[in-house]
C-alpha cells in the first residue's frame, strides 16, 4: 500500500466520523483505479497550464454503519495525484 492510499484512507475515515458521529467503524472494503489522467491530458482537457501533475481515480467500497446504526456497504471516489514525489503542504 503506497503513502496516497494510506493518507487517503486515514483522511477519509476520519472526516467520515466527524460527519457522522453515530458511525461505530468503517472498513475498507476494496480499492479499484478506474482511471488515470497524465499531466499533458489535463492541461489539454483543461487548457490550465498550471497542472502539475496526472491523477489517479479510485472507486472505494467501505463498511460502515446507516443511520439506524446498522451494517451497510458504501461507495465513493477519490482521485489522488499520479506523482509519489508531489507535496502534500
């Protein structure tokens, strides 16, 4: 598991908990790159030729609890820079 997945999932589960006091424990249940966009692609895309770097997107599914505090499987998606050297700050 590299540094932007592990960022990643701490961030996410702890926004989540914030957001959503009544949720017990969430657990990650898969993780699937469902894309990737390279730097030159963006700015293209774009026309910013501010971009820095490509991103990844990943398709999440987590355990986690509804409202009535029962077990329910949730989704999202979280793109992340394609670049391991980037700063985060």
């Amino acid at each position: 598991m590299d540094i932007r997945r592990i960022v990643f999932v701490i961030s996410f589960i702890s926004l989540n908990v914030l957001l959503h006091s009544k949720v017990k424990v969430q657990v990650l249940i898969s993780d699937t790159l469902i894309n990737s966009v390279s730097q030159l692609e963006l700015i293209e895309m774009t026309s910013l030729p501010i971009v820095q770097y490509g991103i990844d997107a990943y398709k999440i599914q987590y355990l986690t609890n509804d409202i009535n505090g029962d077990e329910s499987i949730a989704s999202g998606l979280i793109v992340v820079p394609s670049n391991n050297n980037c700063s985060w700050g």
